[in-house]
C-alpha cells in the first residue's frame, strides 16, 4: 500500500543498508577506475612471470615493519638523465649515478638492472660502491635492451663471485645461488657471506660504452628489490596482490550482476507464475525447477568449460541458468500468499482477464521481493564464479581473485605463513559481497513483512 | 457474586503514529453462573478487552492501568508461572476470534486434547476425550482428525470442547460464530447456552451480531472506541437501546467484510488521537455541544447505566 | 493425498527428473563425450593391435589395419556412433547410467585400476561422510539457534544472527578452509593440515577412527561455518513468523509452558520448512562442501575432480559430474521425503 518512497525512506534508516550502499558505491568508483586506468592487456601482463621480476617474490605487505619485523620496501631508481661523454677515437659513454641509504638489517631480496636504448653498446659498466668503501665493478658485454639484469644473473654473477673470492680467498664455486646479494650489502672481509649487513649509503655508478652515438632512455632503471611490497604484499613471482585484488574487481562484479540479474528476473517470473496459476501447471512447473536446482553448479560448470570455451558473459549466463531455481522457489511461495489476498481475488471477481492481473496486479508485489533478492544474488554469483576461478575454470584473460587462490593453494602458502597472499584476495572476495548482503538484507526485510502481512 | 471484574482497565499499543487506547478505563463484571455479552462494531476494543483480562496480550500491547479481579485477587500482579499454573484454562478459559486456526496444525484433534488434561494432572484417556467431544456434539472420530481435516464449525466446536476441558468457572468467547454459516451459528449459541446450564459456568461473549445474542445473554456491554457507552440488563436493551450508538448498532445489519455497519455513517475515531468529549460525537445525530467537550460518564437510565449526556 | 501416493508420486517425479537433469547435463558435455569416447576407442584399438600382433604373428600389416577397424567400430558403435541422435542419445544415456565410463587418463584407483568406475567407487563415499554429516549438524544446530533466537526476540542471539547470516553469504567455503589451514594447522598444530588419514595410519580400529576424526575436523568446521549462519536466520525467520499465529496464543492460553509452546508446537509446525529449506541448503551448500574437499585434500569427488582438471582428466570429469548429479538429486529426494513424513497434510488421510 505504500508507495516506492516510502520503502526509500524505510532504507534510508537502516543503518547497515547505508553503510553497504556506501560501500558499494565505492566499489563500483574503484572498478569504474580499474576499467580505465589499466591497459585492456592487462591481464596478459599479470600472467607474464617475465613482468614482475622487478618486484620482490613472496614478499609481505610493507606496514608489517610497522610491528616491528625487518622487512624493507624496494626501491627503484628510474627516469634519471644520461650524462654523455664522448671519450675520444670513436668511443662514447653515458653515466648515471645512483645514491640509497641502506638501513635494514636484511639484505634486498634481488637488485634488478633494466637498460632501455636504441643502438648496440659495447658494454654496460656497474660500480657498486659500499658504505665501507670497497667497490665491485660488474661489466656487462654487450647488453640488450628491454632486459632485466638481476644479481643471480651470468652477467651479473660471475664479477660478484670473483669479488667474493679475493675477500675471502675461496674459490667461486662456494657462492650459492641467492648469496649475491650477501656479497653486495654485508661487511667486507674473509666472513663476507656471513657478515651482517652495511647500513649506510650505496652509490651506484653506471657507465655504458659504445662506438657509435646511442640513445639511453631515461626509462632504463634500476631496482632493489626490498623485502616487502606494497599494502598487500607479492606472490611467488612477485606480482603485487593489491593489482591482483584490484584487476579482478571489475570482474566480479560485472559477473554478480549479470548473474543475478538474469537468474532472479527469469526465476522470480517463473516461480510468480508458477504459483499465480496454481494446478497441474504449477506442479509441472515446479517439476521443471526441480531439474534444475538437481543440476549441481560446480561439476556442470567445469564439464561444459570443456565443451565451450567460456566468455564473461556466457559463464554469467550458465552460472544464471543453474541459480535461477532458488529464486523460482522463494518467489512462488511469495505469490501464493499474496495470492490468497483479498485484492487478487477482487480482480477475478471483476472478470479482469487472468494474464493482465498477473502483470498489472501480481508481479507488481513481487517487485520489491525481486529487487531485494537480486541484491541478495549478486554475491552468491561472485561466490560461484570465484570458486570456479579456484578449480582453474575462468574465462581466459581475466584476472581473478579464485585464480590468484589457486596458485596460492599450489604453491601451499597458508602452509609456507605466506598468509597475505591467501588473506587479501578471499577477503576480497568477502568484501565485495558484504556490502549486497547488506543492501539486500535491509531491503528484504522492509519488503517482507508488506507483502506477507494478510 | 462476582467472578471476575475489571476495574479502570486502559490498554494501550504503542505505535509510530502514537498510543494506540484500544481500552480505556473499561468496569465491566461477570457474575457467577452468568451469561454476559459485550457488543460493538469491528475495532471498538473488544478482543483486547478481553485478551487484557485474561494476560494474553501480545507486546507492544500492555495494560496501563487498573487491575483485573478473580474471586478478589487483582491476577494482573500474579506472576507468570503462578497465573499459568492456578489460572489459565483451570479456571479461565477462552474460545478466541478465530479459534479455527486454534489448534497447532500438526497435531491431532485428540492429542492436543489429551496434552492439555495431562499437563494439568487430569486423566487423559480416550472415553474423557469421546465424552467432551460429546458435549459439543461432536463424533469421537474427530479426535484421530488433524484441524486441517475438520470444517470451520467442526474446529470451533472442538475448540470449545477444549475450552472446556478442564472445567473452568469462566468462559470467554470471542466471536465464536465469525465466519460460520447462519445455521451454524445458532447452534453454536445454543450450545453455548446448554453448556452453561448444563456445567454451571459463567459465559462472557463477545460479538458484533446483536440479533444472534438477543435471546442468550442476561446482561449487555456495548462499547465504542475503547470505552463503554452503555451496559444494562439484555430485556431493557434491546426494548430500547439508550446510547445513540446502541440505536444504531440495533437497527444496522454488520457485514462480514465490511468495518463500517450500515446503519450509522462515518467510522471510528482514530484510537491514537482521540478528541476529547464523547468519542460518537461526528457520527451521532444528536450531538451537542457538550459532547465535543466533555467525555461523558456512565449514570443510571432505567434499570441500564449510559454514557451520554442526553440523559 | 495419502502417504504411499505421495511416495508413488514423488518417486516417479524424481525418477523423471533424474533423467532430465541427466539430458541437460548431456547436452553440456556433448562434444566433450563424444572426444572421450573416440579417444577410449583408439585408445583400446591400439590395445587390441599389439594383442593381435603377439598372438598370430602371421598377419599382415593390411590385414592388422582391417581388423583393428573392425574392432574401433564395433567399440563406437556400442556408443552410437554412425546412428541417428536419438538412437545415440539413448545408447550414451544408457552407458552412463550403467556406469560405463570407460576407464581414466591419468588417474588411478587405491586398488591401482584405471576403470572411472572404480576410481569414483573409491571417492565417492568420503564426500557422502563429509557432506552427510557437515548438512546435519548445520540442520541441527541452525534450527537450536534459530529458535532460542527466536524465543528471546531482540535478544543478543537474535541480534547477532544476521550478522553470522551475512558471513553465510559472502564468504567462500574453501578460503574458510584455508585460514583454518592457517591458523589451526600451521600456527596452534593442532590439526592435521589435510589428507583423510595419518600416513602410515595408526594402528587398530580406535585408534584408526580417532585419526579419521581429526582429519574430518577442520573440512566439516569450514563447512558448518559458513553454511550455519544462513541456516539459523531462515529458521528464526520461519519461526518467528510461526510465533505470531494463533495457534501459539491459544496454547499460551491453555497453560502450556512457553518452552513446550516453542520446542513442541512450533518446532513440529515448522518442521515441514525446515525440511524444505534443508533441501535447499542441501543444494546451496553442494559447492562449497566438494570445494572444501580441495583445500584439505580430503579425498572425496571435490578432490578428484580438482585433480582431473590440473591433468585434464576428463573421463573422470564427466564421470564425477554425473555421479554428484545423482548425489545431490538422491539428497533432495531424501529431503522431500523428510517434508512427506513431518507434514500432517501428507502423512495422514
Ligand atoms: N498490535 C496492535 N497494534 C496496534 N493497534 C492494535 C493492535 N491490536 C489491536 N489494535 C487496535 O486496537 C483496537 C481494538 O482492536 P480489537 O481487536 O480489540 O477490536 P475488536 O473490537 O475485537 O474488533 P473485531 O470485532 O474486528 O474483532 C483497534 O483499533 C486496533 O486497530
Ligand atoms: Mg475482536
């Protein structure tokens, strides 16, 4: 009896309806963002290993330094000019120096050279200069551009072994695979692998030769690779999850709504008219629910995607297909209440023709409960679609939250404590959901008591 | 003797639009061995009246004022456990509006029977549940029957058997014959009215069909808007009924779908933002001046007490 | 409608919607069928090749060929292959409904047999403990809460329900799992982190069924965390609602005790529901129970088919959708019945 405004001013003094209004609000802003701040190739990016070497592996969030655990952030020295020099008889050489303060206790987990030029130099020169003064010099013969040199690299490698054996006067061969970086952040002296950490300030010197004019691009840079990243942390390749968590959303939502758009509309319109024509009908009707609710989502799902490769919007729609039922459900026992109202009877008596009073009279009632339970559907969708993703079945070149779970659950993370790479993607997955369920609680709970008060 | 009486009862339920007074300083009595009905259109309070005396309001609804006399003891202030075990349905029983939907639907006729004599130590065996199902002229068949199998008048009738289960001293019944056909209906009331020979309770009957209880009752409450208008002896009443209300109620013929009788234009006050006077006032033919002001009180007419200031 | 003729009826529905839930599901993995099947047929051709080769070492290559095709065709035709759709249909139908699925890629069987049958015959009866045994004490103890939340409306039980009911809807059963893995296993070590047993299991029954329990702990906590909630906010709901009728009044009336009103009149009266939103829960709840089964590596369906897709398996992927098809239509049936027995309409008359 009460009108539409009515059940927006009954919202707008739920409390927990706002806040999850609010919420999604933001969301929706975020991917909105998402969607344009980010190339559409993306995705191929994410699940290239090859891209995220400049970032430290396994690494947690920075803000754990904040409790007090020794775990520094990277750095990246990038978009500095290319002083050039020309040397004389042909030769030319561009420098760039780089200066850092080291404080931590641990070393970096990796140093990373990227080069980025036109032309063929000769040799790229680094001088790594440490707080207590020694240098190592590490020449790289005749780089390639839009390469990532790291410590554990040949090229970089060998001088570094050579440096650690005139310190310690053992042979190269003792270095092992990681202890690089030992070399080039502890103390100097027989003990070197072992020593503790300078702290103090690096330079870094970079000089690269060549016999003809090049173009060094101020996009060549170089990384220390920390031993934390960013507010989420990074997974075994060193793909930042707060991107990961950030790619997917988009996704997640597009597929909820989809998803419970479709099954809700389809299964409010099938179980309203199922129980308005009431009879052998309705019984066939809730028979042909029945063959669909008995259709278990998760297997079917995975059986078809090797039948039909899956786009968003046809896993929405499958994902709809199998969900629609336990909405056909609810909606019929709704309309049979309202249909012992007075008012419906009325109509009949009247002589209205029994399809218009469905239309005009009954499926107007069952509005607000559709409303209310798309809303509530949204993320049982996300919840499905996620849990596909973790089984490996997702549309290709999507980012997603169940996928990056799944590498988690391979690669046995909760079991390693890499416990931010499994706690922010599956929290995600909650906080995209709250906010529908908060929504839609408020409104089913205005919605209900109307349509089923006699 | 009175048995049971309520003195100054207020009832109120709270609401967003306000306190809704669905009874409003209401003395009414019930006499021993007596037949009482109370009388008035659809939402003048009568159900809560009564649901009130006998502590069965469901919150927000609560009794605000006056108190509520069994034998003398005021059993608004027993407590729950004490009411429930000494009270309820040993002594004060009720046939409610609606009683078709009284009993719990998955249980038997006769095993709710044989709960309520067994809970309050009363022999339960077969031949006392074919013999009250006998009092109401039921089949002891009825007692294997679940409700959903029984007619409306099957159900009523088994209810008041219930009712009478456990022999109490008073009988309250709240339009035991809504929804029932014609027929049906006056034998409900003849029942109720052998039984109450027969069983030596007293009756108190609620209803808005005054023809139906013309020849049954002793004794009249009428009341409008939370508030008796006027109560007397059933001969005096309905030889004239003094209150105007009372007139038209007489002459008017209620409707089971409609709220509005007939007889007498306009509706009732909204209970929540009562006028001060008498609350007929926009609808009485006579109203007067003084009738918008001040409320009047019950005085002596003939052998009836009436709430109007034309007398 | 007595009893026996709600079974009669009810049995033949679900019967009939066995086999139309099958057909959908049929059509779905039609291309993906019809691969498997020639894949089984080379596969068991090349078989029958190197058997033929050792055993009549006279033959030619040509007359091997011949042979060989002979016997590929006589395999597919068993499928239905070369027949009208119809005919095809039934055949593959029938195939699957006799357990014929061929025998696995990749995946073996405890008892080292290939055959998808047996593999399944080996899994299945894990998630059926699993499952089984998480939906009753989430029935169970969804109902108890639900109605002691209901009894003391406004009450902290019944204000914090929606809250855990919120946590139902919004959290994936298998992450559960993970932050158990977490917490439970890796950090506090006081459960195994997975698997179904110790390895090498204890010694003797007791000790044995002990080991099985605690394995069974954290998958059945995940699952009756998260499905719980939902479960105690329809039951408030239902029973809140069953509290505003008549019945309860007229009850309270004759002196029955609020505690006997509540735990015998409405729990009874509502009881119906509750088996119908069991069934529900029953299919709501599949999902999360075969995905739980992934993160503890409980070996149950969930697992295998989890298994199958890293190998691509799929034999057993068809085979395991099939068979938790049937699992979860016998589980509604089951459901149904419960609603036949609780409700008076039915079961009398
Ligand atoms: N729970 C409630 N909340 C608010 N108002 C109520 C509530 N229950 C009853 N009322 C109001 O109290 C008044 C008296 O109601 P009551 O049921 O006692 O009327 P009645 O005389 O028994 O009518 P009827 O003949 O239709 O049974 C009505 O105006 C009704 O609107
Ligand atoms: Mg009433």
């Amino acid at each position: 009896m009460s009108g539409k405004s009515s059940y927006l001013e009954e919202f707008s003094k739920s409390k927990a309806g706002m806040i999850g209004l609010a919420l999604l609000l933001f969301l929706l802003v975020l991917s909105v963002y998402v969607v344009l701040a980010y190339p559409s190739n993306i995705a191929s990016t994410w699940n290239n290993p090859e891209s995220w070497q400049g970032n430290p592996a396994k690494a947690p969030p920075t803000w754990v330094t904040l409790l007090g655990v020794d775990a520094p952030p990277s750095l990246e020295f990038k978009g500095g000019q290319w002083a050039n020099a020309s040397v004389g008889s042909g030769n030319y050489n561009y420098s760039q120096s780089y200066t850092f303060k080291w404080t931590s206790k641990v070393t970096p987990s990796n140093i990373v050279f990227s080069p980025r030029f036109s032309g063929t130099p000769l040799e790229a020169e680094m001088t790594w200069s440490k707080p207590d003064g020694q240098s190592i010099v590490i020449y790289i013969a005749s780089p390639q551009t839009n390469s990532n040199y790291d410590a554990t690299d040949q090229d970089i490698s060998q001088w570094i072994h050579q440096f650690v054996e005139a310190q310690t006067g053992t042979l190269q061969g003792t270095v092992t695979f990681g202890e690089e970086l030992d070399a080039l952040f502890d103390a100097d002296g027989p003990n070197l692998l072992s020593n503790p950490v300078l702290q103090g300030t690096y330079h870094v010197r970079i000089d690269v030769l060549s016999r003809s004019p090049i173009a060094l691009s101020p996009s060549s840079s170089l990384t220390v690779d920390g031993r934390s990243y960013g507010i989420m942390g990074t997974d075994l390749y060193g793909r930042p999850i707060q991107l990961g968590i950030l790619l997917g959303l988009p996704y997640a939502l597009e597929l909820g709504a989809v998803t419970s758009v479709a099954a809700v509309v389809f299964g409010v319109v099938f179980g309203g008219i199922s129980g308005y024509i009431g009879g052998r009908r309705d019984g066939f009707m809730q028979w042909f629910t029945l063959v669909f609710l008995a259709l278990p989502a998760l297997p079917f799902l995975v059986a078809i995607s090797y039948s039909f490769t899956l786009s968003l919007i046809s896993e929405a729609l499958l994902i709809a297909a199998l969900s629609w039922p336990f909405y056909a459900i609810i909606a019929r026992s709704v309309a049979l209440s309202v249909k012992s109202q007075a008012y419906v009877e009325a109509d009949r008596a009247m002589g209205i023709s029994a399809f218009r009073t469905f239309f005009t009279h009954f499926m107007p009632r069952l509005t607000p409960v559709t409303i209310a339970y798309t809303v509530l559907g949204i993320p049982a969708g996300i919840l499905l679609a996620q849990t596909l993703a973790f089984l490996g079945i997702a549309p290709p070149n999507i980012v997603t939250w169940g996928g990056i779970l799944d590498e988690a659950f391979v690669q046995e993370a909760a079991l390693f404590g890499w416990w931010w790479w499994v706690f922010f993607p599956g929290m995600m997955i909650v906080v995209v959901a709250t906010p529908f369920v908060l929504v839609g609680f408020a409104l089913d709970k205005i919605v209900s008591p109307k349509v089923s008060a006699k | 003797m009175t048995l049971l009486e309520a003195k100054g009862l207020s009832i109120v339920f709270p609401t967003s639009r306000g306190e809704v007074k669905a009874v409003d300083q209401v003395d009414i009595s019930l006499g021993e061995r007596e037949f009482v009905g109370i009388a008035g259109e659809s939402g003048a309070g009568k159900s809560t009246l009564a649901l009130g005396m006998l502590r069965l309001l469901t919150p927000p609804g609560k009794v605000v004022a006056g108190e509520v006399l069994f034998h003398g003891t005021d059993i608004l202030k027993l407590t729950d456990e004490q009411f429930r075990k000494d009270y309820r349905w040993t002594k004060l029983a009720m046939v409610f509006q609606g009683s078709m939907n009284g009993f719990t639907p998955v249980f038997t006729i006769g095993s709710q029977l044989k709960e309520v004599l067994a809970l309050h130590g009363r022999e339960a065996s077969d031949s006392t549940i074919s013999k009250l199902l006998e009092t109401v002229d039921l089949d002891n068949s009825i007692a294997s029957r679940y409700p959903h199998e029984l007619s409306g008048g099957q159900k009523q009738r088994a209810f008041i058997a219930m009712a009478l289960s456990l022999e109490p001293e008073v009988l309250v019944t709240d339009e035991p014959t809504t929804a029932l056909d014609v027929i049906t209906q006056a034998t409900i009331i003849n029942l109720l009215k052998r039984l109450r020979k027969e069983l030596g309770i007293s009756v108190l009957l609620i209803t808005h069909d005054l023809a139906l209880i013309s020849e049954a009752v002793e004794r009249l409450y009428v009341m409008y808007a939370g508030g008796v208008v006027e109560e007397g002896p059933s001969i005096d009443f309905f030889a004239k009924p003094k209150h105007p209300y009372s007139q038209g109620l007489l002459t008017s013929t209620p409707t089971l779908t409609s709220n509005e009788i007939k007889g007498i234009p306009g509706f009732l006050p909204d209970l929540a933002n009562l006028p001060p006077g008498c609350r007929f006032t926009p609808r009485c033919p006579f109203a007067m001046e003084v009738c918008k002001r001040d409320y009047p009180p019950l005085k002596g007419v003939g052998g009836e007490r009436v709430a109007c200031w034309l007398y | 409608m007595t009893f026996r003729r709600f079974l009669v009826v009810k049995t033949i529905s679900y019967a009939v919607a066995l086999v139309a839930t099958v057909s959908i599901l049929y059509v779905g993995i039609y291309p993906s069928l019809q691969r498997v099947i020639k894949d089984q047929a080379t596969a068991e051709g090349q078989q029958f090749q190197q058997s033929l080769v050792r055993a009549h070492a006279n033959l030619t290559q040509k007359q091997i060929g011949q042979q060989v095709a002979a016997f590929k065709a006589t395999f597919l035709a068993q499928f239905g292959f070369n027949q009208p759709l119809p005919v095809k249909f039934a055949l593959q139908l029938q195939n699957l409904f006799t357990f014929h699925f061929g025998s696995s890629y990749f995946t073996l069987a405890p008892n080292g047999s290939n055959q998808v049958s047996s593999i399944i015959a080996a899994y299945l009866p894990n998630t059926i403990v699993l499952f089984t045994t998480g939906t009753i004490l989430v029935v169970l103890a969804g109902s108890i809460v639900g109605l002691l939340a209901a009894r003391s409306a406004g009450g902290k039980l019944d204000r914090s329900i929606p809250f855990i009911a919120v946590f139902h809807s919004s959290l994936p059963t298998w992450w559960v799992g993970f932050l158990f893995i977490a917490f439970f296993a890796y950090t506090l070590n006081l459960f195994p982190s997975g698997g179904i047993n110790s390895v090498p299991p204890p010694v003797g029954l007791v000790p044995r069924f002990g080991d099985f329990l605690l394995h069974l702990t954290l998958p059945l906590a995940a699952f009756f965390v998260v499905n719980v909630g939902g479960f105690a906010y329809v039951i408030r709901s239902l029973v809140f609602s069953t509290m505003g009728e008549d019945f309860v009044l007229t009850a309270k009336a004759r002196g029955i005790s609020n505690n006997r009103i509540l735990f015998r009149h409405v729990l009874r009266t509502v009881s119906p529901s509750i088996a119908t939103q069991s069934i529900l829960n029953v299919a709501s709840s599949f999902a999360g129970a075969i995905t739980v089964e992934v993160v503890f590596r409980w070996p149950g369906l969930g697992l295998l088919t989890y298994d199958s897709i890293l190998s691509n398996d799929l034999p057993v992927i068809i085979a395991t959708t099939f068979i938790l098809t049937i699992v979860l239509l016998l589980g509604l049936y089951l459901g149904e019945l419960c609603y036949g027995v609780l409700d008076p309409r039915i079961r009398s008359g």
